[in-house]
C-alpha cells in the first residue's frame, strides 16, 4: 500500500494548493489506500482456502443485501412503468 500511494505521488509528497484541493487529494489518498488494504487483505484470505471469518461473513452480507437491493431496484422500476403507463393516456 505505501509503495502504490509513494510511486503514485498520493503519499509522502508535498502538496500546495487551496483547502479544497488538499482535501480532495487527501480523500483521494485516503481511498486508494483503504481500497488497497482491503484487496490484499481478501486476497490473503481467499489464498488461505477463505476460511469461516469475518470477511466469509462480509461477503454473505454483501450477496444477501445485493439480493435485496436488486429486488428493491425492480420494484421501482415496475412501480415507475406502471405510474408512467397511468399519466399517458
């Protein structure tokens, strides 16, 4: 992760610029790096055979909450065809 934010210049670089720039580089540095983490992190666990965890957890709740949301974006856009089919005509 250090090495990825020092070749990208987003880590141990200095920066000039207006507040909003500094934070918007800091906020761009901040996710690479908690993007990074989190890929090494899952690549460690699926190298380790993804054994009963917290992160096999994670991604239950991700499918489980993608699931729903699907679910919930299918239901807008039935309910949006049907209140559009009503206004027409």
């Amino acid at each position: 992760m250090a090495a990825v934010l020092a070749t990208t210049g987003l880590g141990w670089t200095a920066v000039d610029g207006t507040p909003a720039a500094l934070a918007k580089h800091m906020a761009v540095a901040s996710g690479t790096g908690a993007a990074l983490y989190a890929a090494v992190l899952f690549a460690a666990w699926f190298l380790s055979g993804r054994p009963r965890g917290a992160e096999a957890d994670l991604l239950e709740l991700l499918r489980r909450s993608g699931g729903s949301l699907h679910h919930m974006l299918q239901r807008r856009k039935l309910m949006r065809a049907a209140l559009s089919d009503g206004h027409s005509g």
